[in-house]
C-alpha cells in the first residue's frame, strides 16, 4: 500500500476529515478541519470525496516523501512548496514522484495549508472519523501532531483510477512532478460594501442583553487575533461588550462561529474543536461563508463584524456550494 513517510514533521501538522459527528451529548468535539472550504476544495481537486482525511499544516509544514507515485492538492494558506527543487502550484492536482522530497517551506500568507492524496489518508477511525483530537489523544495519527518517521497510509485504489491514465501519459517525462491545469478555487467574493477582513455575522440569543454600546462595537469595531487563539476558539482582544445586567445562563449548545462573550467582555469565536456548550452569552454567530477567512487569520491580525440576517447568511452559504460544485467538475474534467 502507499504511504508518506514524514522526514521532517512542521509545527503542528493535523490529520482531519470532514468531522466527528454525532457524540457531541457525550462531550466528544466534532473536530475536523479548521478551513472547510479549502479541505473540501482539496478533496475535490484530486477527486476525493467532502469527507476524506487530509493534513491540515499550521503556519510551518512538514517534508514528507511518497513510497508510490502520488496525486496531489494543495490548498489554504500559501507555503512555499518544493519538490526536487521545483515549486508545486496550488490549486490543481500534482503528480509527484515517489521517494522524491516534497518540503513546505517559507509561509508567505494564512495560516493553515491542506494537503490531500488521491484515495486520502488511510488511518484507523475512531468513532466514525480520522479527525485528530489532540486534547483527547485520539484519531488521526495516535492522536497527536505528526512525528519524524510517521508512515501513514494513503488509500488503495482500482488500477483504472483517472489520474494513473494520466501518469501513464506522463511517465517517459521525466519530470519530478506534472501538474493538471489551474482551477479557480477562490472563495466567492464577497459583496463591494464588505471591507477586506470582515467577518459577517447573524445575531445571537443574547443579542438584546447586551448594551447598545457593545452592539455597535461589535458591528463596527477592529477586533485583534490573540496569541490564546487555537482550534478550541479565536479569543479577540478590543473594545469590551458589555451586558445591560448581570446574566445568569443555564449552558447552552454551541456551533463552529457562536460569539460568546465572557465576563471580561472580550469575545471568543468557537471553532473546530470546540466544546458540545458553553454558559457565556452569546451575542452572535459568524456565518459559515466567512469562517475560513477567521481560521486563516494568525495573531496580531484584526478582524471586523458586519452583522447580517440569516437568510442572508443561507443566501451566501448557497453560493460557496454552488462555487463547489463547479470546482468539482473542472476539477473531473481536469483528471479524466
């Protein structure tokens, strides 16, 4: 079976597929990738599945080699990715040679890079999911960061596969890698009214307990990325939120982008690793189309709320899968 073989492990380089769901009542987080739209791009470029494991690579990534001819994407955060010397375009799907280096080097923006594999990585899934859960020492690889002399598993797959055509094409090139053509993998760009940096946002349950005064701080106000900030949730330093009275609260289910405001009044924006509830009011929810903007974000960066409705926030959330589709289909056509 075909494998990478990890020579060199990055900062925190995470093994993630689509999420752990349904143990939430048991405490269990769904986990999963921190940017959706860039696993779920990644995926459809070498002609995976939504759901199947890629590596999510924090800020540095790692330098790995493939015991087998390997089909490729990169996605999310730009790194400056090599093989043999050559640069490996993102955005499209990449034949690497087996046993030859592939090295993540210098970030140039983002923080988070995905790596797919044609088939996905093949480990053992714990409660329906190969998502790590660092905190909880499970899934992914042994449920920790990858190591130096990890081998993890890369799926079988038929011998008719499209993209082993394409390397049949290709072998008597040479070349260390052979890309497919670009596919325009952008999120869709948001309206002219919306400033670089925003983060658009639905009202929460807790709206009207808050002060005039923190609703349009929050609606207006740069907020910046803290050193605190993990998987768990982004903890946002700036002008403080504060409740009308004190507010008692029986804890509540929270979701990936619930607001929540604790006592402090410096508010935390929950993200893939975040716990099933939480007691802190919550004053709103970022809207799923502009949550990879907020978990490509690194410290020391700001962000801006721009509330909106939520059938707004449906009407915007219908776009990117529109857009995902069409991914999907250059992306087949790319490989057939």
């Amino acid at each position: 079976m075909n494998a990478m073989i990890v020579l060199r492990p990055g900062m925190h380089t995470l093994l993630q597929d689509g999420g752990r769901t349904g143990y939430q009542h048991y405490g269990v987080p769904v986990n999963g990738p921190m940017d959706e739209w860039s696993h779920r791009v990644a995926n459809a470029l070498v002609g995976n599945g939504d759901d199947a494991a890629v590596f999510e690579c924090t800020l540095t990534g790692p330098t790995v080699q493939f015991t087998q001819d390997t089909l490729i994407a990169l996605t999310g955060a730009r790194m400056k990715v090599t093989v043999d010397g050559n640069t490996v375009p993102f955005g499209r799907a990449v034949l690497v040679r087996r046993g030859l280096e592939m090295t993540f080097g210098e970030r140039l923006h983002g923080a988070r890079c995905y790596l797919a594999v044609r088939g996905g990585f093949a480990t053992e899934p714990v409660m329906g999911s190969r998502s790590t859960y660092v905190r909880g020492g499970f899934g992914g690889v042994q449920g920790r960061a990858l190591l130096r002399g990890d081998r993890v598993a890369i799926a079988g797959l038929p011998r008719e596969w499209p993209a082993l055509r394409l390397e049949h094409r290709l072998t008597q090139s040479g070349l260390p890698l052979v890309s497919g053509p670009a596919v325009d993998i952008a999120l869709p760009a948001p309206a002219a009214d919306v400033p670089p940096g925003t983060l658009r946002f639905i009202p929460g349950p807790q709206w009207r307990a808050f002060t005039a005064e923190a609703q349009k701080r929050i609606a207006g106000q740069p907020y910046t990325v803290t050193p605190q900030s993990d998987r768990m949730g982004y903890r946002l330093a700036g002008p403080a939120l504060a409740l009308r009275k004190p507010l008692e609260m029986i804890s509540e289910a929270v979701s990936f982008g619930t607001i929540q405001v604790p006592p402090d009044g410096q508010p935390i924006v929950l993200m893939a690793d975040r716990q099933s509830a939480g007691g802190y009011p919550k004053i709103g929810y970022v809207a799923t189309c502009d949550l990879p903007l907020l978990a490509q974000a690194i410290p020391g960066e700001t962000v801006r709320f721009q509330a909106i409705a939520q059938e707004d926030a449906e009407t915007l959330l219908q776009r990117m899968d529109e857009h995902l589709q069409r991914v999907r289909e250059a992306a087949a056509l790319a490989l057939a």
